[in-house]
C-alpha cells in the first residue's frame, strides 16, 4: 500500500510515539493513500513523504463512517485507545469533532446526533501505523517539498462543508425546541 505523509520535513524514520495521545485512533504516524488530499490540505510549504506499506502479517482494522468508528474517535478524544492492532485506517473525522463531542459529554446532544454532524462533508482516509511491528514494514520511498500557491479549492470545500454542517445542526435542534 502507498502511502503519503505532509509535514514540515522529510520523515525517513517515523516515530508513532510523536504528536497527540488523543488523536482520531490515538497515537500513531497517520498517513493517508490519498495523494490528491496530501497535496490539497498541504499548508502553503510543506514536504510530502512517501512510503509503503508492506500489509503482510499485521493486524489491520478497518473502520467505516459508522457508529462503531464515532465510538473509537470519542474514547480516543479521551485518551482511552480500547483497540489493539498494528493498523488503522478509517475516516477522517470532521474539523467539529472537538466541539461535536464537547457538546455531547455535556449531555446537550444525544449520540445519534452527533454522529449525524459527523457525517456532514466529505470523506477522507487516514490510516495510523500504531505498533512497531507495523514501523518496521513502513518503507520511507521519496519526499518532496511543494508549495501550494491556489488553495482556492479547499477554501471552497471548507465553505461548503460548513453551510452542510450548519443545515444539519439546525435540523438537529429543531429535535430539542
């Protein structure tokens, strides 16, 4: 499997013990087999990092945008990763999530609903090298340094998924009035 990481360096030898405990599926590296959205959400200099993935004997779960994969994002958020596996690739949970899940521990929102917030926007993959086991199968192949000079796309999409987000939160509250 290839695949990308942005960041602001060439990365040969990734650390999954580096960035946010409580990150989508905890600690990790994410990477993602998306090549066209490393580009897209890259910041304006950046280095995209390629590698691949040698999938042989590791123990690789597969989220879809479900239920089960909003339960594992909110124990995350807590810092409670209850998943044991080498791999994990699933969606990217939306820019709300902090805010989505704030709102539901305070008792504001029920699950279901937040899980529809959730849902708004479009879908992208990342996937988490969470063991060593699965490090040492990571393959560094290239980087290179981009800058991006129109990031007029994202800008769209961002304005897109926000009146998306809006619409289905008014929905949501019409629920509780």
């Amino acid at each position: 499997m290839i695949l990308y990481h942005t960041g602001e360096k060439k990365i040969i030898d990734p650390d999954i013990h580096h960035g946010r405990k409580n990150a989508d599926f905890g600690w990790g590296f994410y990477l993602t087999p998306d090549k066209d959205f490393t580009y897209r959400w890259a910041k304006e200099e950046a280095v995209v990092n390629e590698y691949e993935l040698d999938e042989e004997g590791l123990n690789i779960h597969v989220f879809k945008r479900n239920e089960e994969w909003f339960e594992y994002i909110y124990n995350n958020r807590r810092t409670m990763d209850l998943l044991t596996a080498d791999v994990i690739i699933g969606p990217i949970a939306n820019d709300t999530i902090f805010d989505t899940l704030g709102i539901l521990s305070s008792g504001y929102l029920e699950a279901e609903d937040a899980l529809k917030l959730l849902l708004v926007g479009p879908e992208y993959t990342q996937v988490a090298i969470k063991t060593e086991k699965a490090l040492k199968q990571l393959t560094f192949i290239r980087s290179e340094k981009i800058r991006r000079i129109a990031p007029e796309e994202k800008k769209r999409e961002q304005e897109a998924y926000q009146k998306a987000f809006g619409q289905q939160l008014v929905k949501i509250m019409h629920k509780y009035e």
